[in-house]
C-alpha cells in the first residue's frame, strides 16, 4: 500500500500498564525490533495509569506524560487492576477516545466479555515467547499505525492529525 | 500460538452498492475466510441487531462478531446507529470499526469518543482496500479474541 507518510515526523506515542517487568520487556523489546521509533512509555498499575493520564502524582510535568495514541493494558495488577482502570478511563470524557487494548495471561471468557462491554478496542492473550510476541507486535503495528485514523487530533498539535504513518517495511 | 478455530462474522453497514461489492472482494482477496453479512444503512443494521423486520432468523441472520461500519448512509446514519449501539447493554459488546471516506477530524474524534473501537478511511484504491482488510483481519481475525456465544447467553 502507497502509505502516506507522516509527514510531521510525529512519533507515536504507545502507554504500557504491565506489573510484570519480564512480560513488559518482552512488549518493549518486541516494539524496538521495528526500525521505527516510539515513544514507548510505562506505568506500573492502573493507578500509576491513571495518574499519568491525568497528569498527576509523579507525573506533573508536561513532557512526562505525553498523550497515547494507544494503551496496552494488562488486568491483573496491584493497587487498580486493568479492568478497573479501564472502566475508569472510558468513563472519562477527557480520555475516553484513546483506545485500550488489553494484553493479559487471561483467557477467561468473562474478562474478554467485560473488556468490550466497557469500550475496550482488542483483547490478546500474552503470548508467552519472544517469536509471539513479535507476531503480536508486528500485527498490532500494521493496524494501528497503518490501517487505523487515530484521533490525534486531541492533542492539540498544529490542530493537525497524526494520519497512518509508514511505521515499518514489510 | 493464536487462537482462532472458530470462524469470525463480520456485519458489514454500506449504502454503496459498488462499495459493497469491493469490500466483499477485499475480504476474499485476504487469507482468512469468514462469513460477512450485510446491510444498507443504520436503521436496517439495528433490526439486524435486535432481530426485528426481516433479520428475526438466526440462522439467517447470525449474530455479528465485529460490525464495519460506513458513516454517511441515508435514514440512519452511521453516527447515530453508533450511539445507538454502544447505549444499549445487550449490543454494546460488539466491536464496532468504523469504515469510511470520511477524514474530518471531527467525525474521526467523535467516533472514538462514543465508542467505536478504531476508524478507518477507506483507500481510494482496491489495492489500498485490500491491503486494509488484510491489516483489519490480521488484527481482528489473528490476534484478537472476541466473546463467544456463550459467554454472552449467560
């Protein structure tokens, strides 16, 4: 596909809500295989999510916490779990347009149920090795840096939106 | 490693006839093959969705896994079928990908903010059509989980 390049060289910005520091460095380490960069930020729980979301607690200055185009979140976490805190961000008109993937051990049917009930926009399975992980990746890349609009809109800058972007080749 | 034996459904709402043809091609044209449904515009999708008028059979008229959605549709409108959609709790589970040629930042915001799960613009290309379904399926169809039937009876 002829791709239009994003022509602002706006970085996409990904927010990973994983306890697990293993399972998170298998997600970042999967994202830094591509040759294009992220802006990769993480949050430990829902709390600490819900915190950068907000700017608050640790994450009051404004290059902290820039906005996400998109959130992988896990569920079971300390403090606020993923459900909990997905909830909360779709119940926020300030936050409710940024789209949440869920990427959890769980396969229980009632929290995939429950993660689209509450406006959740995809749920994974973790996969549990670095090939998976980088097929999860790569798929999710293509989609929501390639096929998808974002809503980039929101955030204000130049008034512009950040359009699909050519994120990686292949 | 991923899990899908089981075939998705995939509700398609376009007014376009030639839109509807070329979204049918763009879906045969990628690997995976899925049952798609279709209906014209929202007042259709949402007897569709509640089994009223001619969709009460559903062996007919299955229940969709995924609903693409156009925007711009006559009685209906893609906006207003998505409201309706999300606000009700026996629908709201089902994904809901908007489909469209529109690239205003407002209908995109808007969408995301009443619930769609991503937007896409349609390629003015086929090729481009078909590259985006194939990221659509490879996304939706590969890596996703979706409820199963029955976890939504109980």
């Amino acid at each position: 596909m002829s791709e239009v390049m994003n022509d602002q060289n706006q970085l996409f910005t990904i927010l990973i809500a994983e306890d697990d520091s293993d399972d998170k460095v298998l997600v970042q380490s999967a994202f830094q295989e591509f040759d294009s960069a992220y802006n990769l930020f993480s949050v430990q729980d829902g709390f600490e999510l819900l915190n950068y979301l907000r700017k608050q607690g640790g994450f009051l200055e404004p290059t902290a916490a820039p906005r996400p185009d998109l959130i992988l979140l896990d569920l079971n976490m300390p403090r606020m779990d993923g459900r909990q805190a997905l909830a909360e961000i779709k119940a926020d008109p300030a936050l409710r347009s940024i789209p949440v993937v869920v990427l959890s051990n769980s396969s229980v049917q009632e929290d995939i149920l429950r993660t689209y009930d509450l406006g959740g926009a995809g749920f994974i399975i973790k996969p549990q090795t670095c090939e998976g992980m980088h097929e999860v990746v790569k798929i999710l890349n293509r989609y929501w840096f390639k096929v998808v609009q974002l809503a980039g809109g929101v955030r204000g800058k130049n008034g512009k939106s950040n359009g699909p972007a050519h994120i990686y080749s292949g | 490693m991923f899990n899908n034996a089981k075939p998705v459904t995939f509700l398609i709402a376009e007014d376009d006839p030639d839109d509807r043809l070329l979204i049918h091609e763009a879906f045969q044209e990628s690997l995976v093959s899925n049952s798609i449904y279709f209906v014209e515009d929202g007042v259709k999708l949402l007897d569709y969705l509640r089994r009223q008028d001619k969709y009460t059979d559903p062996t007919v008229s299955p229940t969709p896994d995924l609903i693409l959605l156009d925007l711009n549709m006559p009685r209906k409108d893609g906006r207003e079928a998505l409201a309706e959609i999300k606000s009700d709790p026996r629908l709201r589970y089902i994904p809901v990908v908007v489909l469209t040629t529109s690239k205003a930042e407002e209908d995109i915001m808007r969408s995301y903010d009443i619930g769609a799960a991503s937007y896409i613009t349609k390629p003015v290309t086929f090729e481009g059509l078909v590259e985006a379904i194939r990221g659509f399926k490879q996304y939706w169809v590969q890596i996703v989980c979706l409820p199963t039937q029955d976890a939504i009876d109980e």
